[in-house]
C-alpha cells in the first residue's frame, strides 16, 4: 500500500499517517473502505503494530479514518467526500471522548465492583486503624467546634511536615508551610497565584487531568512535554522552551500519574537549569512521595524552593476522604497563597488536620509505610506479569507507586473499550482522559492495587480475542 523508508528523518509514524492522507485524497482509498488490519499493515510493511496503532490513533483523531468496534478501521465519509479537511477542522479534531464527564464518572461509579481505573487505594490498603484511634483521641480530647482554624493550618501537623521535609534535605520551617484540603486545592491556589489567562503553561503529557481542566479554566495554553521512562523528553522541551515563553510547569518528576515514570537526577538538575534559563517556575506535585521505595531528591530538595513550590499530601496514604494536603514554597508566595486561601475558602478543616496529626504521629505510621511499599511493589510484578502474558505494552516497570501505563495493539481504542467495561462493573482508566490534547489511544492505567480480580481479566481477554478476530 505505502513505501515507507526507516531511514529518512520523518518517523515511520509520520510517514504512514501522510501516505494514508495522500491516498485517501487522491481517492485511491475511497470513504468508507476498510483499511487493512493493524497486523496485516505491520506485517506487509515491517513495521511494529505499535508504530501503526499510534498512526491509524492520529488519522482518526484528524477526521480522516473511523474506528469501528469490532470491525476496523474505515475511510470516513463526510459531507464534501474526498475533500481535504480544512484547516480549523485539523487543528481542532473534535474527540469522540468527553474527559470531563469521564472524570465524573469515575467519582460517580466509585461503587463498581472493579475499579483497575481509579486513583485511590483499596479500603484494606490504608491504614484505617489509626484514623480510628485518632479520632476517638480528638474526641476524647474535645474539638473545638466554635470559630476557625488558623490560617496557615493547624501548627502541629505543620511542624511535622516541616521535620519530614527536613529528612529529605528540603530546609523549610512550619511558616513556609501551608495545609490545603487535598493536593487540588493546594494546586487551584498556585494555579489562582501563578496564571493569568493567555500564559503559556508547560504541563506533563500524559498527565493529571483534573490539573489539566483546572489550569485550562484559569485560562492557560497549555503545552504538553512528553513523559519517558526516565522522566522526561528533554529534546522535546528544549525545542519547545525555544518556542514558547512559559510562566510555569506543572510537573510530577516521581511516580508520576498515569506512566509511574520517574524522573532521574540527572533530568531534575537539568529542568532546574531550563527553568532559571528560560525564567519560569516549578511547581513539583509530589503527593505519592511516601509510595516511592528509593530515597531520591526532589526538584524542591535540589533548589531549596527557589524555584519550585512543592505540593505534598496525606490523601493516598492515609484516606482519599480525609483531604489533607500542604504546600512548601518561599515565604514571600506562601504568604500570598494564605491570602487566596483566606478569600476563596477561609481556613481549612482543623478537625481533619488534627485527625491527620494523630495518625503521622502514631507509632505505627512508618510501619504502615513500609508494608504498603512492599504490598504495591508486590502488586505491580503480578500485575505487569499479567499484563505482559496478554500480550500488553508496559510503558515502564516501576515496582512502586499505584499504577501501570500500559496498552494491547488489538484495543485500539481505550475510551470504546472502557464504556464496554462500564457495563460489565468494571472502571477503567483510558488514556484519552489524561492526554493534553485528548484522542483515540489505546494507552489506559491501571491501578494495580485493584487489578487482582479475574473478572477484570476475562473481560480483557475476550476483547483482546475480538479485537484479534476483527482484524484478521
């Protein structure tokens, strides 16, 4: 069908997805042929079903192909059959994948009797104990019901943070720390302090989406940098340091959500270097830090907060439902992160940070640590082996943190296959919610603490056998 030439500098990708354009304008493809299967296409051209899932994704979220479950790929009809797409048309595919109402979703159906999909741990996994303990504690001990907390938040539970900062060589005092309800609120004020509608803002891709909607509502362009398994593209942020002029990057250098890469010491010296060059900030969430079975720095430990604010949290470990969170950063932009805080919301919950107090003070927390560490690394080798069995693309292979980024050449389309599992009681986490520029991938996470169950892998086997019969 094609001539396609590995060594010219245009990617194999590049290559197949402007032949197949070429084609379809010249009308040798005609709107509504079948294209041939991934494999049969990879096979008749020597290319991986990887390099051709990734071009048939891009011709589909460009409006030139249309992805039929179960059947293929097909030539899309439209109105002007055989016309190039206009210009506004490829520059602003329309997704067939509304992320928004996903995310919803997955707040909604958190009672599916499997959840590969969600971004929290299994009720067994958290340490429930001391919750329990610490409550009976401050209620023994009385909580004060009348009035506010302080504004910076509750000073105890902030001279721990300060201290655990300390031991991973950040040198902070409890005045530079400020406790939030949860990572998203301590995000939304840096967001609220940082952006001004039109700034152009660096965020990982793939990354958090409820990051992503928040600074798009702020009013940023956003700017995707690819993640590696080694933490980042650097050729692909130079290039686009070089075009863009941003105000800040949004960035997750550990165990970051959705691949679980993390990003080497190395690369972190090397964004700090980008950042004072091209003089914007950082602003480093690293809310799975106690998850991470290496002792490694952070942008915030290398740069003592002169260029990074640093967003931590005690919702992953601890309980997603008690929203705690905090952020580190010098004193000036924390005493003005304080006022948004004052203005948008008053003081955070005393109550729930004197709970959290108790249970990071109890002597039982590290243990807990430990074992969920050594519980998830556990969890991730089964997982991955399962996964690679079914014939899945691991992305990488961390052993720590909560998820797998992962995708299988017969389930080209992870938001379709997702709706399927819906059906069945199962959430999955498809990768179109957490790219910067949503379309059809079959790249979704899994969280491996609740990807144990077989029903979950009867279903992704029998789509893998479908999806296989289909293309054949």
């Amino acid at each position: 069908m094609l001539t396609l030439s590995p060594d010219l500098q245009t990617p194999l990708v590049s290559q197949i997805v402007d032949g197949l354009r070429g084609l379809i304008t010249g009308q040798v493809l005609k709107p509504g042929s079948k294209l041939p299967s991934i494999r049969a296409f990879a096979a008749a051209h020597g290319v991986s079903v990887f390099t051709v899932v990734e071009a048939y994704d891009r011709l589909v979220a460009q409006g030139w192909l249309v992805s039929r479950a179960n059947a293929g790929f097909f030539v899309k009809r439209r109105d002007n059959d055989g016309a190039t797409p206009s210009a506004g048309a490829l520059a602003r595919p329309v997704p067939r994948f509304d992320a928004r109402w996903y995310l919803k979703q997955i707040f909604e159906n958190r009672n599916l009797p499997m959840k590969p999909g969600c971004g929290w741990l299994p009720h067994d996994w958290l340490f429930g104990d001391a919750v329990r303990r610490s409550m009976r504690q401050l209620s023994a001990d009385g909580p004060e019901l009348d009035g506010y907390g302080l504004p910076h938040g509750h000073m105890a539970l902030r001279m721990v943070v300060a201290e655990s900062l300390a031991e991973h060589h950040l040198a902070v005092d409890a005045e530079q720390v400020l406790l939030t309800q949860g990572s998203s609120q301590a995000l939304d004020l840096v967001a609220r302090r940082l952006i001004k509608p039109g700034d152009v803002v660096l965020v990982d891709d793939p990354g958090y989406p409820n990051l992503l909607f928040m600074l798009r509502f702020a009013g940023a362009q956003l700017v995707g940098v690819p993640r590696t398994a080694a933490g980042y593209d650097l050729p692909a942020l130079e290039a686009l340091l070089a075009e863009h002029k941003p105000t800040a990057y949004f960035t997750q250098p550990r165990l970051q959500s959705p691949t679980c890469s993390v990003a080497s010491v190395a690369h972190l010296h090397r964004l700090l270097q980008l950042a004072e060059q091209h003089g914007f900030l950082l602003v480093e969430n690293d809310i799975y830090a106690d998850m991470d079975t290496g002792v490694r720095p952070s942008l915030a430990s290398l740069d003592q907060l002169n260029r990074v604010i640093y967003i931590g949290s005690f919702s992953k470990t601890i309980s997603p439902n008690l929203r705690t969170g905090y952020v580190a950063a010098r004193r000036d932009l924390l005493d003005e992160l304080v006022q948004i805080k004052m203005i948008s919301g008053l003081t955070s919950s005393e109550i729930t940070e004197r709970v959290t107090f108790g249970v990071v003070t109890d002597g039982r927390w590290r243990k807990h640590l430990k074992s969920l560490r050594e519980r998830l690394a556990e969890a991730h080798r089964s997982v991955g082996r399962r996964l690679l069995s079914l014939g899945f693309e691991l992305f990488h292979e961390p052993e720590a943190g909560m998820y797998l980024w992962a995708r299988h050449p017969d389930l080209p389309d992870s938001a379709e296959l997702s709706k399927e599992a819906t059906g069945a009681g199962i959430m999955l986490g498809p990768g179109q919610l957490f790219l910067v520029e949503p379309r059809p991938t079959g790249w979704m996470r899994f969280n491996v603490s609740f990807s144990q169950d077989e029903r979950m892998w009867r279903f992704l086997e029998q789509r893998i056998v479908l999806g296989q019969q289909a293309g054949e």
